[in-house]
C-alpha cells in the first residue's frame, strides 16, 4: 500500500505531511507461491563488449584495478563476483591478426555504428585481459558471424589461445555467435541470405561447437571434461525476430546435450525510439513487465529442457542507450525493478550489458575524448540488487514481488532457506532535480506499510539509494557509500553528510517506510 506524502528538505530537518490511508499489504513469513525457484550465483552479472574488454580488464602490465574495485564491491555482497560474458555485436566482427602488437584494431564505418568498430582483429595479447580479475569467472565469444574463410581460421586459431587464458577454473562457458536471429536483417549489413533459417542455423551451431571441442580436446583436453565444458546459447537478440528460439530447439540444437544456460537478450526499448522517456518508459513497472513477458513466455515454452534460463546480455536502450536516460539516476531505479522483477519470474541471472563510452554502461573504465572514467548510476543499482540479494552462495535466496497498485511504484522481497529476510521498495515517480529542485525544495514522498508476520523483533534497519532527482548522473549514494572513482579507485567510502542507520519500529506487526519520489529503500527485516 501507498501513503501520499510531501517531503521538505533542508540540511537540518525533514518534515513529512501525509494523506490518504489504505491497509497494510500482508507479508508471508515463508516462501509464498509466487516467488521464484532460488537465483544462481552471480545473479548480478556483467556483459562486455568484446571489442572494449581490454579496456575494462586491462593487461598483465596494466590490471585495470577501478574495474576489479566494482566488481569487488558486489562479489562481497553476494558471495561470488560477478560473471563476465565477453562478447555482443564485435565478437561476430572479430578476426584474429597473429602479429597484431596490441589487443584489438578496429575501424569505425559510422553508417554502421558510431558506437563500435565494425571492422575489427585481436592479437594475442588480448587474452591477456583474462589474467587481471582475480577470482572472476567468464565466457568467451567466438565469431559465428563470418562464416567465410577467414572466420574459420579465426576460430582454429584463437580457440587454444582462449582455452589456455581460461582454464584452471575461470571458463564460466563459450558462447558461438551473438544474436544470429538477425544475421539475415541486421541493420549493421546481413551476413546470412534471406534463406537464413533455423535448421541452418542449428546446422552450423552444432559444427562450430564440435570444432571447438577437437580444438580443445587438442590444446586444453581437460576443458572437454562434461564439468568444464558447455555454452550459452542461443544468445538470440529476442522473441521475435528472424528466427525462433523454440524451434532451434525442436531441431535438436542442444543434441550434444552441452548447453548450460538458455541465453536470451533484452532491451525495453530504443535509443532513438519516438516517445522513449524516463517516467513513461524506464521508471515504469507496466514498461518492465510488458518488456520481460516474451522471454518469460518462451522460458515456459522450454522449461521441459531443465535448463536455467538467463539474459545473456540485457540494458535499458539498444543502441548502447540514450543520454540523458540511460545514464541518468532513472536509470538506476529502472535497474533494480527490472532486475528484482525478472529474479521473481524465474529469470536466473542476468548479465548487464556495457561498453567504452556506452550511455547504459555501469562505469567507464577508462577516459577517452568522449567520456570521463567513472562510476555511473546504473551501478548504483546494481549494488541495490546485490544487497537485496545478500551472499546468494551461503544459502538459497528467492525473490517475491509484492503487488503494487501504480505503475510507479514497485516492491519484492527476498525469501532465504524459504524465510523473509528483506523487502524493496521503489518509488519511481519522477522528480528531476534541475527543474524542480533547489536548496530548500519540496520533494513528494510516499508511504508504504507491510504487516509482518510475527517474531521477527520491535524494528527494521533500512537501507536507502537515493540522489538529488531522477536526472542526476552523480551525488548518488547507497546505505551512506559512494562508490565514486575519485573518491577511492571505487571502493565504498561512507560519506559525512548522508543519513544512514535509520531504524525504524513495527507497530502492532506493521512497519511503514517513507520513500522519496525517485529513490528506493531496502528493508531488513532479520
């Protein structure tokens, strides 16, 4: 339930006028009927962009340490750090140069992407980027793109470097080919005939991986072993494209029995999208639920196959997102509604998509001459999600969404070996700072009561994530901490001028929580 509220704050006082009055919404004390089998692990997970994973991870001379710093912060919230798919568009693109002296070499043909090299080789070296994340697992994307002859001496070639950068325990799984349902439309140039269809597509799927395997049985014959060995497939774009993912499936793509995950993509929406917005697109529920309900509708479709399902690569706007939206704090709470909602639908993991200078992109990792090292908003949300998440590898964590009336406004909570532990709560109501905003401003709030069920004490703790507006893109912090990179390389420092180790007291099993229009609060119960 929801109270309407205003906040007024000034840098000494908090003043709180409330109206209207509805019932508590009922909390079960164990695992209800409609949260989701457990997440795995990880479930906070990176995609990145094969061209740009130098960039993110560095080399052996040159560890990029901001990087591991963020993906530190979250492995220490749940239990293990976040996987990393190395892959998108450039891995069908890429083409390996033996005598390549740095990583990567690409070209940029703007009439197909200003975003990403469209022509591009890697060298040896870019493997080194595997060695410089302690403790971090990942999936390699080989080109299934280019299915001409150079394609096929890249794979010979580069499958042995990858097994040999990989191996004691940091594969996480291959990946052949990214998004092939669009390699006969792609606006970036088809590289597949109209003709292009599933049973082809499957045909060639099943002869690059049985390649991969001799490779490996070759070079790494260790990561043959059933334990180290499988893929993400079939890293389809969507639901609705040129191809189908349950006919792949039906034409036996997984008759090797090696496919671990079923890996789809997703994106709400456009960059450049008429009518794409803030409010009406991103911090939306009805938008989230709307984006998610083709993929949860084709993890039904396959559910027979026993095989977790999980978002390969997933952001807010294809096309690398949109300034102003992407990259706003909006962006942040679109995050952890869209995360929290699809671990509530039995999506098990999801691997949030990035690149150099890409508006979506959780942090820079490098400066260039169009964007500044940093961390962005949409790490913040990242780290909400991990905290409601807790160390997924010490127990089982469910999530449970708990209906709201709005569209703005969105709440779960988060079941441990089948008990309550914390409840989200997201105010997505739009209030942007620069326009609205000023030292002394008025900033609507808005109350939400929970009955609990008994024993579980006299109060909560709450942890909150919270900026100036919906369109701030700094000054953002969670429970107190900025995980900013001028501050400390991305470590979290707790900042003096932030309100943290709130409390607040249940009354007669009802606890209430006031949220701020574009904020969220993490309620823990035990």
């Amino acid at each position: 339930m929801r109270f309407l509220s205003i906040l007024i704050l000034s840098s000494h006082a908090t003043t709180i006028l409330a109206s209207g009055c509805s019932e508590p919404i009922a909390i079960s004390n164990n695992l209800p009927a409609n949260a989701s089998a457990p997440v795995l692990e990880a479930f906070v997970s990176f995609s990145i962009e094969l061209a740009f994973f130098p960039d993110f991870a560095g080399n052996l001379s040159a560890p990029n340490v901001f990087s591991n710093n963020l993906l530190n912060n979250l492995g220490n919230l749940t239990g293990t750090k976040p996987y990393i798919r190395v892959g998108g568009n450039t891995q069908d693109y890429a083409l390996y140069n033996a005598s390549l002296s740095v990583a990567t070499n690409g070209t940029y043909n703007l009439s197909r992407s200003a975003d990403y090299p469209t022509t591009l080789f890697i060298g040896p070296s870019f493997f080194e980027s595997y060695a410089t994340w302690p403790n971090t697992l990942f999936s390699h994307g080989f080109n299934l793109g280019n299915n001409q002859s150079i394609g096929q001496q890249t794979l010979l070639a580069t499958v042995p470097l990858a097994c040999k950068a990989l191996e004691n325990g940091k594969l996480y799984n291959w990946e052949l080919g990214n998004e092939p349902d669009l390699y006969s439309t792609s606006s970036q140039g088809p590289v597949r005939l109209s003709t292009w269809n599933e049973s082809l597509y499957v045909n060639e799927w099943l002869n690059g991986t049985r390649t991969i395997k001799g490779l490996l049985a070759a070079a790494c014959p260790n990561m043959t072993a059933p334990e180290n060995y499988g893929y993400l497939a079939p890293s389809f774009a969507g639901t609705n494209n040129h191809l189908n993912a349950v006919v792949t499936w039906h034409d036996d793509l997984d008759a090797d029995k090696d496919i671990r995950l079923i890996s789809s993509h997703n994106y709400i929406g456009g960059a450049t999208q008429p009518g794409v917005t803030l409010q009406g697109t991103l911090m939306n529920h009805s938008s989230t639920v709307a984006s998610i309900a083709p993929q949860l509708n084709e993890s039904r479709l396959l559910a027979n196959y026993s095989i977790p399902f999980i978002l390969g690569e997933t952001n807010s706007l294809y096309n690398e997102g949109a300034p102003g939206l992407s990259n706003a704090f909006g962006a942040a709470l679109w995050g952890i509604d869209f995360n929290l909602w699809c671990a509530s639908q039995g999506i098990r993991r999801t691997h949030m998509h990035m690149g150099t200078d890409y508006r979506y992109a959780s942090w820079q990792p490098i400066n260039t001459n169009k964007t500044t090292i940093g961390t962005k908003p949409p790490y913040y949300g990242n780290i909400a999600v991990a905290a409601m998440m807790g160390n997924i590898t010490a127990a089982n964590v469910s999530i449970s969404n708990i209906p709201q009336s709005s569209i703005y406004d969105a709440s779960y909570a988060t079941y441990v070996n089948d008990k309550l532990a914390r409840i989200a709560v997201i105010n997505m109501r739009e209030y942007n700072y620069t326009t609205n905003g000023s030292a002394l401003s008025i900033r609507p709030s808005s109350s939400y009561s929970f009955s609990l069920p008994g024993g579980y004490g006299s109060h909560v703790t709450v942890q909150r994530l919270i900026a100036n507006g919906s369109d701030a893109i700094s000054g953002i912090t969670f429970d107190g901490y900025s995980y900013n990179y001028e501050l400390n390389h991305g470590k979290p420092v707790l900042l003096k001028n932030v309100t943290r180790g709130e409390t607040l007291g249940i009354w007669g099993d009802v606890v209430t929580v006031d949220v701020p229009d574009s904020s969220a609060a993490i309620l823990n119960i035990i």
